[in-house]
C-alpha cells in the first residue's frame, strides 16, 4: 500500500498537469487567432491609408495645374 500512494501522486500531478496544458494549448489558439485578426485589420487601415494619400497626390497634382494655369506661384 505504502508503494502505491506515490504512484497515485505522480499521476494525480501528470494529470493536473496535462490539464493545464491543455488549457495553455487552447488560449494559445485564441491568441493566434486574435493576432490574425489584428493582422488582417491593421492591412486594411493601411489600404485605407494608401487610397487616401493617392487620392491627395492627384488632388495636389490638380492644385499646382490651377495655380499655374492663373499664375499664382512663384517664378523658378
């Protein structure tokens, strides 16, 4: 009997253990996941950025076409 109670600890802390690895394996998978989503929303704020600076390059580009059009910058 005496033999026996150690055995029975070490399998009551494997199993404890397996437990919280299990545990550890499942919020490692929600972490993946949420980082993923944070990926994916972070490149779209950069599409997002990118159309807008487009959308100011043709907007500048159209500026300097009136201010020269009516003489309003400077000689070079």
């Amino acid at each position: 009997m005496a033999e026996e109670a150690p055995e029975n600890l070490m399998l009551v802390f494997l199993r404890r253990l397996d437990q919280r690895m299990e545990r550890l394996e499942g919020d490692m998978a929600d972490i993946k996941l949420q980082a993923t989503a944070i990926e994916e929303h972070l490149a779209s704020i950069m599409m997002s950025m990118a159309g807008a600076n487009a959308r100011m390059d043709k907007i500048d580009a159209r500026l300097a076409r009136v201010e020269r059009r009516l003489d309003l910058t400077d000689a070079q």
